[in-house]
C-alpha cells in the first residue's frame, strides 16, 4: 500500500469506531483523507479482527457487537479508498505528531514490508486523534513474570488471531469490562479459574445513572453472566489479586479479600493454579500524540486526564480534533456519535476541494 503523495485534506489517526466513522463522513462531505492505525484491519479494539486474509481461517465474529454498524462503515470506506479519496494506511503506527506552518505533520512507520520498516510522514492542514484508550494497571508482586497481561491484551489477541493464552486463566481489577473477557475465554475453550472483582455490588448502585442510560449494557450484561453460569465461573467481588509466582511463567496467583479502602484482609489470602493473569482496572485515554500539539487536558473524572474538546470535538489547537476515548471513556457508541460530529466540524471548518 502507498503512501499518499498527492494533498489531502484531514489525516485522521486510528481506525476504531470514532476514526471510522469521522473519514466516512469528512469523505462524504467531499474531503481527501488519510486514515493511518497501527492495526492490520479497520476496526480498532473494539472492532478487532484478524487480518483480512486469515479471516476465514480465524472466524471471530461471535466476539463482537453491532457488525452491521461496522460493515457499513467498511463498505463506505472501500467505496471512497476506490475513487481515490481515500488512501487507508494499516500496519503504520504513528509515532509523534508536530504543528507546521501549513497545519499538521505525522510520523509513522510503515510495518506492511518487514523487514525494511519506513519512514512515513503525512501531512494536512487539519488532523483527527482518535486512538482510543488502553488499560490502567496496578502493580503488584510477579507482576512482569510472563503470562501477566492486561484483560485488553488477552481480548486482542482472541479477537486480532483467534488465540486464547492460557488454559487455566484468572481476571482481576474493576469494572465491567472483565465479564466479556472472562466469557470470551470460556467460549474458546479456556478454563476461567475466577474474575476478582476489586468493588463491591452496592458500588454499583451509588452511580445508577449511566445503568439506567443505557438499557441495552443490561442486557449485554445478561448474556456475559449467562455464559458465565454456564461454564460455572466464580465472580468473586471485594477480592484482588495480590500476587503472581512462578520459575519463568505464571504457576500460583494469590488473591485476597479486600476491605473498603481495597487494603488486602490479614488471613484471606488464597492460592490458585494458573498459567495466565489478565488484569484491567479500568482504561486511559491515550494522549501521546496530542501531548506534542500543546492542547488542553482536561479532568476525565476517574483520575485520568482526556483531551478537552468543544461541543464540536475540536480541541484548543485551531485545526486539531480529537474524538473516542481521547476525550473520555465512554463506550463504542458515544465514539462513533463523537467521530460524526468532529468530522462535521472539520468540513465546516476547512473548505472542501470543488
């Protein structure tokens, strides 16, 4: 795949949902866009699959919610990539990002032809962030030894190549995140051993209102703990995992009940046989390439810091947009609805070509 050399209008970086839907509908709107992610399809996490050659061999369609969402924007992105609107850049990670005198430069390396990595820049008078969030840790004894990774990892690497990493496996963190991971593994054959719930259930209740917002999570919800009482998974709530042994991989995980402050309680230490650890205490939005460009952070709420954007996604850079879980977590549908709204804002803002 070529690199673009003639200009373009908008680079938008990362090809999940908010990436996605934000160059289908600056490409709609008679936009030239670069649409540049480190993965080897469209999709971003949540929308991981594995690459397009091995997707008959790699089926994971089971894994995954709203395709038809997904389709669509696929379809709409070959149809633009065949007028020649749109140069679609997988397998390029960008590395940095820097302001220019005629708007915005990229850096990135194309990872299509190894062993022979390249240098890639793009540049374009406006630019589009939206490369999601990634997993919190905490740690913890053992934590580096091998077989220890985030919950996001184990679901990459089921979704991104169908590869399960362990047979005797055990989730711990917060959030509810952990059910899907914990189900998905099951479904794949692994024995999910337990899920260390760090919060208690009335947790939950003091903070209704995103529940009650969102009926169809409850339902989602449903089936990830039908899939768990089926495969007879113990969800242990108020319990962390507070260690991790093993002579070069992961043999024993010890866990303990927590009190109110998530201190460990002296005496409820537990040891459970394990060869893989996945752990997420919830997600931060990913900065990196917006921290260069100067823009304003603003307090996501949950310790973390996101990416302050207007009501129309654009950030305190003129020209600069941001979108998804830069901005805030906030789930697949909120960063499809943001990538709408700042690639129209990026439409109202540069003048189209005629």
């Amino acid at each position: 795949m070529n690199e673009p050399q003639k200009p373009v209008d908008l680079v938008v970086v990362g090809a999940g949902p908010a990436g996605m839907a934000a160059a289908v509908t600056a490409l709609d709107g008679g936009l030239r866009v670069v649409l540049v992610d480190a993965g080897s399809a469209p999709g971003g996490q949540f929308w991981r699959h594995p690459p397009d050659h091995a997707r008959e061999a790699l089926p994971t369609e089971d894994l995954h919610h709203d395709l038809r969402t997904y389709r669509a924007l696929r379809a709409a992105l070959a149809a633009h990539e065949r007028t020649g609107r749109l140069t679609l850049l997988l397998d390029h990670p960008v590395w940095t990002t820097a302001r220019a005198a005629d708007g915005f430069t990229v850096h990135a390396v194309n990872r299509r032809r190894p062993p022979e990595e390249r240098a890639v820049v793009l540049r374009a008078p406006a630019l589009l962030v939206a490369t999601g969030a990634y997993d919190r840790q905490l740690p913890f004894p053992g934590w580096d030894l091998p077989g220890v990774l985030t919950a996001g990892g184990l679901q990459s690497l089921l979704k991104g190549g169908g590869v399960v990493a362990g047979r005797r496996v055990v989730l711990g963190g917060t959030g509810p995140f952990l059910l899907p991971v914990a189900a998905a593994l099951a479904a794949r054959g692994a024995e999910v051993v337990a899920v260390c719930e760090a919060a208690a259930p009335s947790a939950w209740l003091r903070h209704p209102a995103p529940l009650l917002r969102n009926p169809a999570k409850w339902a989602e919800a449903a089936g990830h703990a039908g899939t768990l009482a089926r495969h007879r998974i113990p969800v242990r709530t108020r319990t962390g995992i507070v260690g991790a042994e093993g002579e070069g991989r992961v043999a024993v995980v010890r866990t303990a009940s927590l009190d109110a402050d998530g201190a460990p309680l002296p005496g409820t230490e537990r040891r459970i046989e394990a060869d893989t650890v996945g752990v997420g205490w919830g997600f931060v939005p990913q900065l990196d390439l917006l921290l260069p460009l100067g823009c304003d952070l603003a307090d996501a709420g949950d310790g973390t810091m996101a990416a302050a954007v207007d009501a129309g996604q654009r950030t305190t850079v003129p020209g600069l947009y941001a979108a998804g879980e830069t901005c805030g977590v906030g789930g697949a549908a909120l960063a499809l609805s943001e990538g709408r709204v700042a690639a129209v804002s990026v439409l109202t803002d540069v003048s189209a070509p005629g």
